[in-house]
C-alpha cells in the first residue's frame, strides 16, 4: 500500500527542502517505502475538502489505506515505528530517540519558526530590525546546549535515527542565517544529514515539484 | 518502580500547574502510577548535574531506573504507552491521538509561548503594545480551527486520551488571557479536563510545592 503525501503545488520556500513534506518524504526514502504525493495550490489547502484532512489547512497530510494523520512529526513517528530502521529495538533508546524528536519540535524550533514569522509578518514594522538580536540570542540559547551535547559525536544518541532526521530537518531553516556559524559541529551534522542518500532523493523530489512549478 | 520527576522547587507561575511538570503528573495520575518528585532551585537547573540529565537546563527529566527522559511530550507518550488508560488500542486511532500531541505541542501552542515569551522580554520594549494584536491573531488563527475541528465533541478523537491531556494543558496557559472567550467548547473542554480527578490530584500536588515555597 503506498501512502499518499500532500504537499505545496508551490512551495514557498524556492525548492530548498524546507516544506514541512521534506521529514516525511525523507523518512519515506530511510524506511525504503514508496509513496504518492498529491500537490495542492493555496487555495486547495484552505478548502473544506483539505480542511477535513488537516483542520489547520497545512500540509503535509498522510493517509495510508483508512489511516489520516497530519503533523509531520507524528507521521515521521508513526513511519519510524512501522518499519525498520528510524528507532533503535532497545525501549529505553528507543523512548530516548523519541524524546529527542520533541526537543527538536518542541525545544529547538520554535525561536527559529518565530525569527522567520518576524521575517514573513514583521519586515515592514518600525521594530522589526531592534528585535533580530532579540530573536537570535533565543535560538543561540537552544543551538549552544545542542552543540555541547552533540559533541563530537555523529548522531544524537547511536546509530543515525528518526531524531536526528527530524533535527536535521528544523536545523536546515537556519542556512543561510549565519547562526549555524559559531557551531560548527551542528553545521557538519547538518551536512551529514544532508549527505545521506535518502536525503538526497527526498530533496531531488520535492525540488521537481519547484521546477515543475516554475516552468508551468 | 517509582519513576522520579524534576519540578521546579520555586514554580514562576505562582501555583497555576503551567510549568512543564504538569502535563506529567497528570499522566501520572490518569494511570495510577505512584511517582516521587525532586525539586530543583533556578540555580541547581543550570548546574553540570542536572546539565547532564537535561542539556537545555529545563525541568521536567523523568528517571525510570536506567532510563532517562526530557521533554514533556515524549515523557507523556512514554507514560501512555507503557500504561493502559491512555491511548487507544487500534493501531489507526493510537496513530492519530500521537497526531493530535503533536498539534498540541507544535501547532498549537508556539503561538501561545510566543505570547507569553514577549510578556516577560519585550515588557519594556516600545514595540510592546503594538505587537499584542499581531500575537493575538496568531493565537487565534489557531483556535478557530481546533474549536471547528473539535466541535460538541467532549474530547479531540474519541474517549479521553493524552491528547485530550496534552491539549487542555496547553490551552490552560491562556487562562485570564481572554482569548479562549470566542470559543466556549474550547472553553468548556478545558473546564472538561480539570474536573478529572487526576487532573486534580497533580495539580493540588504542584500547588503544595508553591505553598510550602512560599512559607519557607
């Protein structure tokens, strides 16, 4: 049975991965599993068929066979724990890994969803430039704590995991913000992430959604 | 076994059971698991040794013998799924209720933090007052659709769940706020939760800690 994604027909973020779809299709691509996707405009996304599916008028959606989910990090769980290969066999790792999803949704993203709401909402407002440091010492508050406990170390906690997929996914919205600089070894985790085969398909799939969209 | 949580000895919410501890406890409480509590000064949380338990110098940690956990999510999953009680049976219906924690955590309540978060650093700031709508709106864009989607329902899918749980302890943190007004069933589902029993016994614990902080 191959599940079915949504995803942005015109995904905002210029082809760059960073559409909450990218985790699942990556999980997707981890676990081996093929899937559909099916594309849906702004507007699909704010109507009553899409909003019976996602009651918030996102994407990504998840459905396989009577199965809906949405929120992407429940589907990359809800992947993780229906295949091989994203959660460790040991319970107490494996409630440790999950934990480790949650600091990355919970924890670690949300300075970094708040500085690009600024971005998107605030651009125009006379206090928009006086916030920034405000909003970068938040997410520098998360990234030095990450960074100290990463280490050396390749992968959050063993073997590569559905955490480090999904902390890979939040850390990439920081490119091209210089705020992955003064931690270099989060940015070579970063690029590990981004190095993985199944990255790679993932990113080369949704990057055909863009050009596909551009040339139409 | 005993699991042990860390709470904060000094709570900043002055007895409302908002602190992360809470949604805890209540799971605790919900499946009738006996557990033990530390508390921890300001102090002590940026100390190496909870630094060690907890990378982000946050409370709630949760030790299950060998096992330790952070963040209140994965420890109230944990809970759920190595108890009866809180999650359903069907492999679907577990599958979404594990969605809706997560909407709670990352859909829902960002906005609301980020309220609270300009409460207590932007104070002073002469960009204050101006933002309040903004903030608001946000908050608000997702209530409408979370009061939509959970309707005359009593619970978000089904009997209660750590869904439910996880949801009615975020939306708590817009108590005296004013902004769950327009949505009497969000209203009156939050109003719903504390009445359980187990809602009561957690936070009348975490109410005791205030009081015995305030007399000491």
């Amino acid at each position: 049975m191959r599940p079915i994604l949504t995803a942005f027909a015109q995904s905002p973020d210029r082809g760059r991965g960073l559409a909450r779809d990218m985790s699942v299709r990556w999980a997707l691509e981890e676990v081996g599993q093929p899937y559909d996707v099916r594309l849906l405009t702004f507007a699909e996304m704010k109507e009553p068929e899409h909003l019976a599916l996602q009651p918030f008028g996102q994407i990504p959606t998840y459905q396989e066979g009577d199965l809906l989910l949405f929120e992407s990090g429940a589907i990359v769980l809800h992947i993780a724990q229906t295949h091989e290969g994203l959660l460790p066999g040991d319970p107490s790792a494996r409630a440790r890994t999950i934990g480790w999803i949650f600091a990355a949704l919970n924890t670690i993203e949300p300075p970094i969803l708040d500085r690009e709401a600024a971005g998107h909402a605030e651009r125009g407002e006379p206090w928009h430039e006086a916030r920034g440091p405000l909003l970068e010492r938040r997410i520098e508050s998360r990234l030095a704590p990450l960074s100290g406990r990463l280490g050396d170390a390749d992968w959050l906690d063993g073997p590569f995991s559905a955490a480090d997929l999904m902390m890979v996914t939040v850390l990439r919205r920081l490119g091209g913000s210089g705020l992955l600089d003064g931690y270099p070894n989060l940015a070579a985790y970063v690029a590990r992430g981004e190095a993985r085969p199944a990255f790679q398909r993932a990113f080369e799939a949704q990057y055909a959604v863009f050009l596909a969209a551009l040339r139409a």
